[in-house]
C-alpha cells in the first residue's frame, strides 16, 4: 500500500494546485481527516509533541516517540502521510537512520529543516539555521536511503526568520539541486514576500497556515493562485480540540454538569463509528468461540 501511496501523493502534488492538508497529532485525529475527505494528512512534531508530551515544540520528541505515532496512523488511514521529521534527528548520518525508520513506519513524505539543534516551531523567536550545506548532505543521505524513489522529500528552511528572504529562497533552490521534491519557505511575514516564493522556486512549494502565527491567513484560493502545491494547517485540528476542551470542561468545572455544552459534544455513537467499532463487533462475532465444539 505504502509504494502505490508514495506514487499517488507525488503525483498529486505535482500538480501545484494548491492540495489542502490538516496537520495530525495523533491516530484519531487522522481518523477524522480521513472521514471529513482530506486526501492527505500532515503529522506535525508541534502537534506531536503538544499531545503527547504536553510540552512545546522545542525538539523535545523523539524518533521513537514520533515513529510510534505514524505507524498507529498507518494501521487506520489509508490516504498519505506528510511526516515532520525536523533536523532528521540528528547530523546526515543520523538522517539514514530516521529516513528508514519512518518509511517503514508507514510515511510517503518526510520533512526535513535546516534550523540549528535544538529546533524550535517555526513561529518562534530564538532560531537559527545551519549552514546550506548541512541540509545539503541530509538531503543526499535521504534520497540515498529511501526505499522507494517515490517517497517525496521536503525541504524546509527557517532562514527567513535570520538571514532574509533572499538567502531563504537561495537555500530552497540548493535544497531541490541536492534531491529535495518540495520546497517550504516557513514563516514569510507578508502577501508579497507569498508571492515572490512560488515564483522563485521552480518546484512544488508547501505554506502553512498558522492560526497567530507570522504569515499572513488566506484563502485556499487565494494561495492557489500564488501557485502554492501544498496548502497546509499544521495545528488547526490541535487548537480547535485545545478550544473544545476548554468550553467543554470549563463549564463542566463551574457547573458541575454536562448539560447546557451537549451541542459542543461529539455523540457516543459518532465517537464509536470513528474509531471502527462496529467492525470490531464483527470480528468478535465471527470469532466468537459460542456454539463452537471444543
């Protein structure tokens, strides 16, 4: 399934019409996108991290930690996942490493960024990038490793942040000549610094929305016109769950009950439905050792 996916996803990009593509946190959350009609899922290391580790997005999580989570995803979607792998974990050598760990965890795209160890979100103060050559050679030992040609590689750069947008856009080309399949300029601050990416960069080009964040929110259509190829919102479906909670439980805190929020609630059976219940249900009756001779 994996190698039919990895073809599937690069194809579609390569279209660069502007693919929109939730961020995921977990198998559930992929669920959900998958259910909704996404057709592609984006496992964020902020997201991962937030969740998991209820911590921020500091390279705190670990490649084992972040490998467990694409192959529960991979066990219950099937549409492509987009798996953020930050600096690869490590120096090019290291890259090997998590390259194959995380394609036969189940990834058909893996991103990897040019920001000095320990990375930081790319919204954050505090950053600083590597020099170009350093991505260079993790893009080479990734393009070396995959298994499979078609298991798309993105190359994001944050030099944006300290170095301009020039030098960015420069180190996005460098990053395609080594092998990269995608570009992603993180963080540009405005509608014309958008514009001037997907014009500079021969090559599919991923943005991200970041709900108060540094770029500018707009429309889907509006970036399709840009000519942007990945539309991304790497913690919308977090913040949004973060925000339910809240309402939910705060009322639940002040009131000591549940009612007057029921509206804000999934139902029991639409939560069952999610999560394959009734295909469980079936298996145990299939299974079910009642009626059977011993």
């Amino acid at each position: 399934m994996s190698v039919s996916l990895n073809k599937k996803f690069k194809d579609r990009v390569a279209k660069r019409d502007g693919l929109v593509v939730p961020g995921v946190a977990n198998a559930l959350a992929a669920r959900i996108v998958e259910d909704i009609g996404f057709e592609a899922a984006y496992v964020t290391g902020a997201g991962v991290t937030n969740t998991y580790l209820g911590k921020p997005d500091i390279a705190l999580i670990s490649l084992t930690q972040l490998a467990d989570h694409i192959f529960a995803m991979r066990d219950v979607v099937e549409i492509p996942l987009i798996v953020d792998a930050d600096t690869g974990f490590g120096n090019a050598v290291s890259t090997v490493h998590t390259v194959r760990v995380l394609e036969r965890a189940g990834a058909n795209c893996i991103q990897l960024e040019d920001q000095v160890f320990p990375k930081r979100c790319g919204h954050f103060a505090g950053k600083d990038v590597v020099p170009t050559e350093e991505l260079v050679q993790k893009i080479h030992a990734a393009v070396d490793t995959r298994l499979d040609d078609d298991l798309t590689i993105i190359a994001r750069t944050d030099a944006r942040a300290t170095k301009g947008l020039d030098d960015a856009i420069d180190r996005a080309n460098a990053f395609l000549e080594a092998g990269a399949d995608i570009a992603f300029v993180e963080a540009p601050r405005s509608v014309e610094e958008m514009r001037e990416i997907p014009k500079r960069v021969d090559a599919p080009h991923l943005v991200n929305n970041v709900a108060g964040g540094l770029t500018p929110l707009l429309s889907a259509e509006d970036l399709r016109e840009m000519g942007f190829a990945i539309i991304l919102y790497a913690n919308a479906a977090l913040q949004a769950s973060v925000f339910g909670m809240q309402q939910v439980l705060g009322h639940i805190h002040e009131t000591g009950s549940i009612e007057g929020v029921m509206d804000r609630v999934t139902g029991f059976e639409e939560r069952q439905r999610l999560v394959s219940k009734p295909e469980y249900d079936a298996m145990e009756t299939k299974y079910s050792t009642e009626g059977v001779d011993s």
